[in-house]
C-alpha cells in the first residue's frame, strides 16, 4: 500500500495566478508515488502558456486539454487519465498540507474514502477549521446519514467538497447530468456532493468499512471574490441539495436490502 499510486487531479479554469500554489502543494508531497493531471479547460492560447510552464516542472506532472463538457466534464477528463489506485480532487485555488496524501494512503485501510478537516480561508484574512466531525470509522449507512444531513441554518453538517476527500479509483465515468440546469455543467454544484456519494457507495464490497474520517486538518481552502461559492452562494446551496437528494434516491435501498 505504500507503494501505491496516487492520482491526484487539478481541474483548472482561468485561475493562472492560483494554480500554481495548488501544483506546487501537490509536488511537495511527502509521499512521492504520485502523478499530477492538470486537465483544463481554458482557451488555447491559455493552454499553451500552461503547457510550456509545466513542462519540465515535474516529471510527475501530466497536462492535459478537456474537450467536452465544461467543469464536471472536466474531471471526467481527469479521471479518465488517472492510472493510481487512488484519487485526489484538488481544485485549482486550493492547496493540500505536505502530509495530506501520506496520510490518507497510511489511514484508508479497507475504506472506500477518507475524509478529513479543512482551513478555510476567508476574504479579510479569518481562518476557520471544519467540519466538526466526529473521528473514526463509518459504515455504509452511517456515511450515508452523515452526507444527507443538513443542520437547523439549512446547510450541510459534512464537507461537500471533493477536496476534503480521498477515494479509491472506482474507475466512474461520472454522470453529472441527474437534473435539468445549466448551472451544473457550468459551475459543478450540486454534482460535488453526489461525486462524493458515488466514490463512497458505487459498488461497495465492504459495508463496515465504508469512510474513515481524520482529526487531522489536512487541505486549504480559499473564499475570495472569485470563487463560485461566494459569487453564487445561495444559488450553490439549492444545487447542492438537489444533488444531495439525487444520491439519497439513488443509493438509499441498495444500503438496506444490499449493493448490486
């Protein structure tokens, strides 16, 4: 397990000056059996300047063009040039501890996924930790209550974003298209969480062993002018929950009578 490869992939749109830190955060892993997709979506004369900067970076790295859909396509394109065992969504204006791969790869044991804690970064400087969870090992149907839940100020009580998660490569081509708005292909939202439920619950061998959840704070995240959550906060909730409640329909009796 120590020597597994890790496929950590960076979805990138007009963000050049963030990239950078999230690329730099990966090839400073102190775990080294990694390669680095950085699939994009940018115009061509964006993608040449990207290519030429990575290049000889990092032998490590391997750029890649999205042809298809915008966003979530997007990672499908990174995900179909994964080759790891494992895979980590990193995206392009946020950045990973030194330890956060040895980390999981130390922890995951027989789980489908692990999560952990984040730094969020918020505009004016302020730093929070979260989400507070509650440490250790879940099975199917706990992991399943803890995704769908959603607290008394009508958010989510877990992380929804792919960022604070690591997954084994199940080989999804994932389908983002489960309702009809354009908000999905162009902003992801609402697709996030139900990746996550898909890593989690798409053919699941070992029900007792499903995600473990780490004490450790182990990815950044940033809030700023740019980013689609603040830009379009409350249209990203409603999404968010519809993509929840998409998941809650399509895994909720395959977790009392059994996985196909």
């Amino acid at each position: 397990m120590q020597n597994d490869l890790v496929s950590i992939i960076i979805p990138t749109f007009n963000r050049f000056d963030k990239l950078d830190r999230a690329v730099s955060s990966a090839t400073n892993q102190t775990y080294t059996e990694i390669e680095i997709i950085i699939t994009s979506d940018n115009d061509e004369q964006t993608n040449k300047k990207l290519k030429e900067k990575y290049k000889n970076r990092d032998k490590r790295i391997k750029f890649v063009i999205n042809d298809g859909e915008k966003c979530v396509g997007n990672w499908n394109n990174g995900l179909a040039h994964a080759n790891g065992e494992y895979i980590k969504i990193l995206y392009d204006d946020d950045w990973m501890e030194r330890n956060c791969i040895k980390k999981c790869v130390e922890n995951i044991g027989d789980h489908d996924g692990v999560a952990f804690k984040c730094k969020n970064h918020l505009i004016g400087g302020k730093t929070t930790c979260g989400p507070k969870l509650k440490w250790g090992s879940y099975d199917c149907q706990k992991a399943f209550s803890l995704l769908t839940q959603i607290n008394s100020d009508g958010l989510f009580n877990a992380c929804v974003s792919p960022c604070a998660y690591f997954f084994r490569n199940k080989k999804i081509n994932f389908n983002y298209k489960f309702f009809d708005d354009e908000n999905i292909s162009k902003w992801g939202s609402g697709s996030d969480v139900l990746y996550i439920m898909d890593n989690l619950f798409h053919k699941t061998e070992n029900k007792k062993t499903c995600l473990l959840i780490l004490k450790d704070v182990l990815i950044n995240l940033e809030s700023h002018e740019d980013s689609t959550t603040v830009k379009h906060l409350e249209e990203v909730v409603k999404l968010t929950k519809c993509g929840m409640l998409y998941g809650k329909r399509k895994y909720i009796k395959n977790l009392f009578i059994g996985f196909a």
